[in-house]
C-alpha cells in the first residue's frame, strides 16, 4: 500500500511495528465553540502527524496501539478521512480524568467528543469499518474480540478515504506512538455493528 502524509513527522517501520512520534501540542480538532478557562475544550487544530493510504470501497482496518501516557490527551489513533473538515478518529487516549480510555471524534465541520470505556494497560487494538456511508469504531484488549465504540456516518458516497495512523499530543511534549500489526481488508463486514 502507499502511504503519505499530511503534518510529516518522523517514523520508523520494522517488522510489522511502526513508531510515528507525535508533535508537542498537535491534535485533530475543530472546535466552534468556546474554550474554557482551563483549556480543558480542545483548540481547533489540524496539525497531528496522519500517515494514510487512500481506499476506496468497503473495508476493515484494525492495528495495535500504545504509547507512555505522558500529557493530558496523549493518544495513538486511527483516523479516516475525506477531507480537512469530514473525519473521524477513534483514540487511545490518556484523558482529562487520569484514565486511558478509548475516545471517538466525528467531525463534520465541527468536531464532537466521546469518551469510552477505560482500558486497564498501555495497549488497546482499534478497529474500523465501512460499509458505505456508514463507518463503526471498534476495540479490544486481546485481539480477537471486538466490541463498538462508536457507529457514525460521513458524507463520502463512492469516494475513496484516507485511511491511516494519527499520533497527537495536544497540550504535551510529544513522543513515541506505537502502531502493530496493521492490517487493511478491502472487504464488506455483515454487520457493522458487530465489526465483523
């Protein structure tokens, strides 16, 4: 598959383990709203480090992530993407309440926010799937079973979508975010839901 960027940042790819190092104060968000006092609202930024491949059609892609919790909204992620202002992002994230929870943003010119379930570890598998219009975010802790986080829908109709890893730090230092075993099926899920 060919992979580009949009925010180049470095990488190191070996042996089915990819390591992308997120930019201090870099993030995936647009937000029409007002910040608050405490900075705790995410700033509109569109700066985080995204390596995507473009696919079309109906498709799977799962990858195991992790990174060292360091900063407030640290995260290794997956995002799909038709354009600057229509995406979403499923994260393994380090949350404002001290957890590391995976955590959905779907952007259709303004960006919600939704976190999910606490994960006890420092590593998660995320998964998506689209089928049409229609997209669903997945995780798991071991690998094999999948369970929803989020069902959504993007104005995308036959178009292909970038597809790929997005690591941010927005209100940190940056660091090192691991991505393992990632797998793209170019295939239709039975049940979206489900993922599978």
């Amino acid at each position: 598959m060919d992979f580009k960027w949009i925010n180049e940042s470095e990488i190191t790819e070996t042996d089915g383990r990819i390591e992308i190092y997120a930019t201090e104060k870099s993030d995936f968000f647009c937000n029409h709203g007002a910040d608050s006092e405490e900075g705790i609202t995410p700033k509109t930024l569109c700066n985080a480090p995204f390596y995507y491949t473009q696919v079309s059609g109906d498709f799977v892609m799962r990858v195991k992530v992790s990174h060292d919790f360091k900063d407030t909204y640290d995260s290794a992620s997956i995002m799909v993407m038709k354009d600057m202002t229509h995406w979403a992002k499923a994260c393994f994230e380090l949350t404002d309440f001290d957890t590391h929870a995976v955590v959905s943003v779907v952007t259709k010119e303004e960006s919600d926010d939704a976190n999910g379930c606490n994960i006890d570890d420092n590593t998660v598998w995320l998964q998506i799937c689209r089928s049409g219009n229609s997209f669903a975010f997945h995780y798991s802790t071991d690998g094999e079973n999948y369970y929803m986080m989020r069902y959504f829908t993007l104005p995308v109709d036959e178009t292909s979508v970038k597809v790929g890893l997005l690591a941010q730090a927005p209100l940190g230092n940056g660091g090192k975010r691991i991505y393992e075993n990632l797998i793209i099926e170019r295939k239709t899920v039975k049940n979206i839901r489900m993922g599978k």
